[in-house]
C-alpha cells in the first residue's frame, strides 16, 4: 500500500491572489519563485492567512542566513527590494541542502511536526479554535469533533496557525511564545515580494541560542525554552502534532486524527518583529484585541508611535510599535503610503477563543516616518475615548442614580451607542492622518493654534457623534418629571464634558 504524501513545496495549497486580479494556489517554492508577480495571500480565515504570511517570511530569512546574506539593518531591505525577486540559485541551493523535509506525512520528518509514539489520538478539530472541539466556543459550525475531516491542504494551513496562534490548553498545554495571541501587524508592498522583504526581522541582539527553524531542527520540542533565534520563535512548537493521513478510496488524502501533545514552553525575553507594546511599570505588555474594542482605536501603538505617552499625571505609559513598521516606513517612498494589514484572535488570556479579525488601513508613509506627527494623532484619538466615556457614563446616568446598586443599569443600551459612535467615527481616521501628514514634523508639534486648525473637523465631529448617540438613547428613556430631570442634567453634562475634550 503506498504511504500518504504532501509536499507542501510543490502542492497547491497558498491561496493567493496575482497582481493581474486572478487567484491561484501555489506550493512554498512556487510562491517564492513569483513573489515579484503575486500582490497577496488571500484566505478567508485571518489566522490561516497571517500564519501562510510568517511560515513565507520564516522561510525566506532562514535561506538568507543559511547563505550568510541576512539582512541587519534597514538599508539591507531596500537592497533586496532593488534586486526585484528572490534569487532562485540560493533558494535552490537552500533546498537541497535541508533535504527531504517538507512533506507534510514523512515517516520520520513530518513538516512542522514531531514524529511520536504516542498511542493516543485526538479529533484534528483540536488544532483550529474556530470549530467545534472539546470546550472550544462553537461559533458557526453544528457538527461533533469526530465528525470533522479536512484534506491535506487544510490540514497544512491549519498547521502554520500554531507558532502565532496556539493558546493555552490546560495543565501542561503552554501558549506560543507570545502568551495569548497579540494584534499582529503586517506592512504591505506591492508584491508578496515586497512584502515578505519588509518583514524579515532584523532585531538580532535579542536572540539567543543556536536553535533551528522547524523543519531543519532535530531537537524534539519539550519543557522550558530559555533561549531562541528569530527563525525558531517565528515557527515556535508549542505542541507536538503528528497528523494521520487516511487515503480515500479515490486516492486523495483526508485527515481525521493526529497525534497531539505539550510542546515547547517559552520562558524568556522575546519581542515579536510583528506585534506592537505597551510599556507600564517596568511591565511590557503585547496590544490583544479587547471585547467590543475596534482594531483601529489602537492606531496609535498598532502603527504610529515609538515614543512615551502619557495617561495620567502619575502613570508613564510607553508604547513601541512593531518593528516591521519601522522597517516599512524606510522601504517606502517619501510620498507613497504604508498598507497596513492586522489581524488578531480575541481569548481570555486562556484557552477560550472567542473571535478573529483582520484589517487593513492605508497610512501616509510620512507620518509612519514622523512619530511626533503620529504622537499628534495618536492624541486626537485620545480625545475620542474621552468623549466615549463621557457619552457612556452619561448614558448611565438616565438610570435612577446613576444606576447604584445596578451594575449593568442600561449597559447594552450604552454598548449599542459607544458602537454605533466608534463604527461611525472610523471613517475620519484616514483624513485625520492625511491632513496631520501635511504638517512640518519639527514645527507642527509646539504650534498648538495649528494642531486645533487641523484637527477641527475630526473634534467637531467627536461632539456631534457623542450628542446624537445620547439623543438616541435618550429617546426610549421614560417621560416623568423624574426622567426628564436626570435627562437634562446628563445631557448638560456630556455638553460641557464634550467642550472641554475638543478645547
């Protein structure tokens, strides 16, 4: 009987999309050969999508320092970017020299897996948090783990979710080397080429160790990881899996099962080239999503800033944006513009997934240049979560006192209006960012009658969303003098709250 194969180099199984707007699905090596005349990865899952992104990127930086042409500062990318593709010899050359490693059933060297002999068997279910499995959130999907089967094609993108994706599992199950998923930001050139050029990281002074990218280590993942390189962090093994091909009667791969076990444990100092953090009382935290938190509210750390902010007259709060933005912005041309793709996983720093997002912004590439000019913006969206807790709490205050002793007095009346406000106000961000990009970066910033000229449309439209957001709620509140009472007082307070946010 012939044993179950996949080569993940030359089967088709990257979906992506071409410059000339056909898509097609191409194998590691063909994506890498055409890099130069593909625009995008395009999955419908953002998970499987940025992990296609990183096991590319992955991939071409271990060829670079396997061929002693590793990229160490910026300027180095825009080196590459000049020669126009990827040099095929190297990455032939690079081939040959890992060898038989990249078929996804290998007996010995399954790709991204450990070889095992474990005797138990778990439901491929339990690699991807968005079907059903175990105490996995059923989001859309009515059928029992046991039921589900995918082919060798999903199997391997399931796969590359793992290194940035994995949660939390339980006694003994740890995370990914990022704890629970952070926002993962990725800068978008023209081609795939461009792209996965911006992103290689260049962080080398926080690496540590000899260790392999997945599929050219011999080491089995186990126990507590102290020590990592960029290659082996960008394809971490939080779990041992081994997948169990069955072959159809028609010939074609399914898989049904896999072997599925603690990995690898990260306990030690990495900053991920893609995610972006907040530094708090000597405390550096990755930026996650938040419930009923719309990416874009994090524009300022996600992509503008790499300098202290400031919440509060105690609190000192520093929040450094991805590496790969940095590198990006020198990539691209003074007057062209940085596209931005993000995309998240929401969890409760645990096991629970709860949703997945991914989003795109385009941003002019001076003000990814200019962190004092981002600093501006970032200070104008400041004012709009000012004005969205004084829409809240007024909200609030419509409640018979102010809705003490009630917690959750008029919450999901507040959350439908906050929203409607955030979905609203999203549209002005791409104007704001353009009309604080024109701004000189060394004069703008200490010339204040300038920042209120520039920024009025965005404040005014603060207020008016805020005020008509209250008049909603306020319209199904009830009509005795008592009602009316609290009613005229929130809204003469939002009023004379909103005045002083856009002052």
């Amino acid at each position: 009987m012939n044993r179950a194969s996949y080569d993940v180099l030359t089967e088709s199984w990257i979906p992506v999309l071409r410059r000339d707007g056909s898509r097609d699905a191409l194998g590691v090596k063909a994506c890498i050969e055409q890099a130069q005349s593909i625009l995008e990865i395009h999955d419908s899952s953002p998970t499987v999508e940025f992990g296609l992104y990183r096991l590319l990127i992955a991939f071409v930086l271990d060829a670079l320092i396997w061929a002693d042409r590793r990229p160490e500062i910026a300027e180095d990318l825009g080196e590459i970017m000049e020669e126009g593709r990827f040099d095929a010899d190297l990455i032939g050359r690079y081939l040959e020299d890992c060898g038989d490693v990249f078929d996804l059933f290998h007996p010995e060297k399954p790709f991204l897996q450990t070889k095992t002999d474990s005797k138990g068997h778990k439901p491929i279910a339990a690699m991807c948090p968005t079907v059903p499995s175990g105490t996995n959130v059923g989001h859309w999907h009515h059928q029992t783990e046991d039921e589900i089967e995918v082919s060798a094609q999903v199997a391997a993108q399931w796969l590359v979710t793992i290194a940035p994706f994995m949660t939390a599992g339980g006694a003994g199950l740890s995370p990914s080397i990022n704890g629970a998923p952070g926002i993962y930001v990725l800068p978008q050139g023209a081609s795939l080429f461009q792209t996965i050029v911006m992103n290689l990281p260049l962080r080398i002074d926080q690496e540590s160790g000899g260790g392999a990218i997945a599929w050219r280590s011999a080491r089995i993942p186990g126990g507590e990881r102290t020590q990592a390189t960029a290659v082996e962090a960008m394809t971490w093994r939080p779990r041992r899996i081994q997948l169990i091909p069955e072959i159809a009667p028609q010939g074609d791969v399914r898989v049904r099962r896999m072997k599925f076990e603690k990995g690898d444990r990260a306990h030690l100092d990495w900053v991920d080239p893609n995610i972006a953090y907040r530094y708090a009382q000597e405390k550096r935290t990755p930026i996650r999503m938040r419930k009923g938190r719309l990416l874009w509210r994090d524009a300022g750390p996600l992509f503008l800033l790499q300098g202290a902010e400031h919440e509060g007259p105690e609190r000192r709060v520093v929040f450094r944006r991805p590496d790969v933005v940095e590198q990006a912005a020198v990539c691209t041309g003074r007057d062209g513009r940085l596209v931005i793709h993000a995309y998240g996983m929401r969890t409760d720093l645990k096991m629970k997934v709860f949703e997945w997002v991914r989003a795109r912004w385009g941003i002019p590439a001076k003000l990814g240049r200019s962190t004092r000019l981002g600093g501006l913006v970032h200070q104008e969206l400041g004012r709009a979560e000012d004005a969205a807790y004084a829409l809240r709490t007024q909200i609030r205050a419509l409640f018979p006192r102010g809705g003490a002793g009630r917690k959750e007095a008029l919450g999901l009346i507040a959350d439908r209006c906050e929203r409607t406000y955030w979905q609203q106000l999203e549209r002005k961000l791409t104007p704001l960012m353009s009309a604080f990009a024109e701004l000189d970066s060394n004069q703008a910033p200490d010339d204040p009658a300038l920042i209120v000229a520039t920024a009025s449309e965005w404040r005014q439209t603060i207020e008016r969303l805020a005020l008509e957001q209250f008049e909603r709620a306020a319209k199904d509140m009830d009509a005795d003098s008592d009602a009316l009472e609290r009613l005229v007082c929130a809204r003469m307070r939002l009023t004379k709250r909103l005045r002083k946010v856009i002052s």
